[in-house]
C-alpha cells in the first residue's frame, strides 16, 4: 500500500491479491483462514467466529469465488464490515467453507496446520468433500510481517496512547511510594484509555524492588517503596494495532549500581536500536545489543530475546534473538528491549517499539529514556 493510501484505511483486496501470489508458489487452489486475527487483515472482519477461503485464480474470478463464513450473531456486521465479499451464515463455519469448496471441485485447498487442531482437521476430512487438505503455515503471518502506511499509523496512534498515558500517571503522582504494584497498573491502564486506547496490549507489568529483577511479573499487592526501581512495562491497542513500551524508574535516590545498570541497559539498547536497517540479520541486532551488555560481564543476566515484532498481536514475527532466522525489511515493526536482571535485589529494562526505515529506523515510543528518579 502506498503512503498515500495510509489515511485512507486498508486495502483488503490488495492484500488478498498478495496472498494469492503465495497461494500460486505454495501450489494450492485455494487457502482456508481460520485464524481470526488473519481474517481481519485479509477482510476487516472483527467477529469472533469466522472462516474465509481465499483462491490463487485471478483477480476478478478468484474474488469472486473469496468466501467469508460466520454465524447468525454476525450476520449485520459481517455485511457492514466485509460488503466485497460473499458472505455464508452457518455455526460451524469452517465445514460449510470447506463444503463449498469441495462443491467446486478446488483440489489442494491449503489450511493453517499451525491454527488448526487434530480434532477440527480430523471434522474437516470426515466431510469427505475429495478435497485434499494440504498444510501451509505461516502464509498471511509472512504477509503480515512487512506493516504498509496505513498500519504504521494505527501503531503510531497506540504508542502515542500508551506516551500520553504513562506521562498521566506521573503528572498526576501515581508513581509514589507507599502505592501498590496494582494500584499503579490499573491507573497506568486507565490513563491509556483516556488517551484513546481502545483496549491495553497485555496485562501491564508494574515490578517494585526485587520484583523488577523477574522480567514479566505481575502487579501484586507489593508497596513501592524509596529507592526501589519500579519497570514498568505496558502497550495500548488502537484500531486493533498494538503498542510495547517499557520505562524503568526508580523512587527518591538513585544509588550507585542502579544508576551504573541503567546506563548499561540504555547503551544495550542504543546499540540494538541502532542496528535495525534493512538487510540485517534479526541475530545481528541482537548480538549488537547483547554484546554490550556481556563486555559488562553481566551477559548471563540478560535472559530473553532482544525483541520481537509487533501489529495486530503484540507478539508475532520477526523475532530479534540469538538464533533467530532471517533478515529484517523496510517497514516491519519491532520492539528493541534489553533487561538486566539481579535475581532478589531489582532489574532494569528499556523497550520501545521501532520500524524499520532506510536511513535509520522510526522511533514510535516517545517517552524519554534517561534515568528518571521520580520523587
């Protein structure tokens, strides 16, 4: 989609047509989506109950013959949200798509092996439509990797959402001592829903003290207290598109070692930042960040993966890891978050959410990175 389309909202058929060309070199017919959050990229449909057969024949014939199923609950929504498309009303969605395409004689009807479980292939084969049902994992998630103007704006508004809650909090002194991990989280949550937030990404992690050396605690009912670093780690969804953000603050008085490992982390994550271009290798950006953080002596402290991609789930590819495969394009968006943790004394993490651009990446996630003592 072109950055002139990006105010205009998606353009489905153009993503369908993108599907069809890995329909035609995966050498299937047709590919059946059962995956809701697929389905939405492909159609727009928001429903809870939905199935959608998507042929590889050309444009004007294969949408045509495009079919989205759902049940009688949807019937007004999926006619107001997906009116390009032939819609079938069943309960059991995915046997009526299959059934119709069994009726016209497809062939290889591919199907998300990795969405779809033994128990619903198993009703799907017991049809026996003389279909042949060929596993193709990953399609639509290989489509969805590479975000267009339209879904970088939708991640722009959700980062600003979660900015402009985050700074709330602080203005309005909800990060105290004396308040409790879920008193926080709730009014972090609270404030991105003011801020235009649609729904929040994840449960918000709020870690005091030792809890902040656990890289995805939840919020208990522990006191923040002086002294404590307090990570706090968060998203807002908007227009369905998810935001990542972490900030690690600390209350009252920064001591020594925790201003010398915040610094730490922040130059780890400089460095992964500054490592997202084009080309690159996913574990080369790791390395970059990861690196720093190991010449500290501290490597076996830093114990999960660099970061990952973001969009309509809040985790889905690329993965930015040690081993992680593949090479980064123009336009993917991820998160860069390097963590140290001191198991029992407290632990920092930096997060923000990136896309890959020529020249440098786009930073999403505004809030300042310097070592915040909030008093």
């Amino acid at each position: 989609m072109s950055a002139d389309r990006a105010g205009l909202g998606p353009d489905y058929a153009a993503r369908r047509g993108a599907l069809r060309s890995l329909l035609v070199e995966t050498g299937v017919d047709a590919l059946l989506v059962t995956d809701l959050v697929n389905i939405r990229y492909l159609t727009g449909f928001t429903g809870s109950n939905a199935a959608l057969l998507v042929h590889s024949w050309d444009m004007s014939e294969a949408e045509d013959r495009t079919v989205i199923g759902t049940d009688g609950r949807y019937r007004d929504q999926i006619a107001a949200q997906v009116p390009d498309l032939h819609g079938e009303i069943a309960r059991a969605t995915a046997r009526r798509i299959v059934e119709l395409a069994g009726e016209w004689q497809l062939g290889r009807v591919g199907f998300e092996s990795h969405v779809v479980t033994v128990d619903q292939h198993r009703g799907l084969v017991e049809q026996r439509t003389g279909l042949d049902l060929v596993a193709t994992p990953g399609l639509v998630e290989q489509l969805r990797t590479v975000k267009d103007e339209y879904e970088i704006e939708q991640l722009r508004l959700a980062c600003a959402a979660g900015d402009a809650g985050l700074s709330s909090l602080l203005e309005r002194g909800g990060l105290r001592p004396g308040r409790t991990e879920r008193e926080v989280a709730r009014d972090l949550e609270w404030a991105m829903f003011e801020h235009g937030a649609e729904a929040v990404s994840f449960e918000t992690i709020v870690a005091t003290g030792a809890n902040s050396a656990v890289p995805h605690h939840r919020p208990t009912d522990a006191v923040l207290a002086s002294g404590d670093f307090v990570k706090i780690d968060f998203g807002a969804v908007v227009g369905g598109y998810h935001s990542d953000m972490t900030r690690t603050f600390v209350l009252d008085s920064a001591s020594d070692w925790q201003r010398e490992v915040y610094e730490l982390v922040a130059e780890a994550q400089r460095a992964g930042s500054k490592a997202l271009r084009p080309g690159v290798h996913a574990a080369e950006v790791d390395a970059a960040s990861r690196s720093v953080i190991e010449a500290a002596g501290h490597g076996h402290l830093f114990v999960h993966g660099l970061g990952h991609g973001v969009g309509l789930r809040i985790h889905e590819a690329p993965g930015i890891a040690k081993n992680a495969p593949g090479t980064l394009l123009t336009g993917v968006a991820v998160t860069v978050e390097p963590g140290v943790y001191f198991p029992g004394r407290g632990g920092v993490r930096i997060e923000d959410t990136l896309v890959v651009r020529e020249g440098g990446p786009e930073l999403l996630t505004h809030t300042s990175k310097d070592l915040t003592v909030v008093d």
